[in-house]
C-alpha cells in the first residue's frame, strides 16, 4: 500500500442520493491531499441499511503532482466489489451510526 505519514480529519455529505466522503492523508515524502469518494446511496426497503455504489475516487485540495487531474472510476473498475451495505445501528439528528456488513467495522458520524 501507500505509506501514510499522517490520516486527518474524515467528512461525510450526504445530498440527493449522493455521499461525499472526504479525508485528509499526507503522503511520505510526496505532499498533502483530501481524498474524495463519491458513492450513490439508498435507504433499505426496511429503512435499517444504507446500500451504496462507490462512483468515483479522485485527490483534490492537494500538493501531490498531477494528482487532481486523475479521477478513479471505482465503479467501473471494481463492478460488484464497489457495492458496500452499511447496517444502521443509530440514527438521530445529531448522531448516525452503521457497521460495513463486511467486516463488522464501526462508523461514527457526528453532525457539525
């Protein structure tokens, strides 16, 4: 993998069916950058899941050479592998909470 010096603060936008999930990393040796996930998002017939389509991957807001100009297309590169289904385990206005099916990973996302 990339070597990481430094993981910052992560955002999550949810608009419209959209999800912009955004974090600060800073690569050794190479410079600063906030990558950004776009995915599709839809509630569970039930209400209880969120299923999302990871679109594109791109790093913006960055220092790294040529960086901006790529932008990833997970979907189309990854096909099935870029569907993620997020078990909602609390939800109020100020607080969401989900595990990824996966791996049984804990999410915490606060309203700011």
């Amino acid at each position: 993998g990339i070597p990481l010096k430094a993981v910052g603060e992560a955002t999550q936008s949810l608009i419209n069916g959209k999800m912009v999930n955004r974090v600060a990393v800073e690569v050794f040796g190479a410079g600063k950058t906030m990558m950004t996930t776009t995915s599709r998002y839809e509630a569970s017939a039930d209400g209880t899941e969120l299923l999302m389509t990871v679109e594109t991957t791109q790093a913006v807001d960055n220092s790294l050479p040529f960086a901006e100009q790529m932008v990833f297309p997970s979907e189309s590169f990854l096909g099935e592998n870029a569907k993620v289904r997020a078990r909602i385990t609390y939800l109020d206005d100020d607080l969401r909470i989900f595990r990824n099916e996966e791996d049984d990973q804990v999410f915490v996302y606060i309203k700011a």
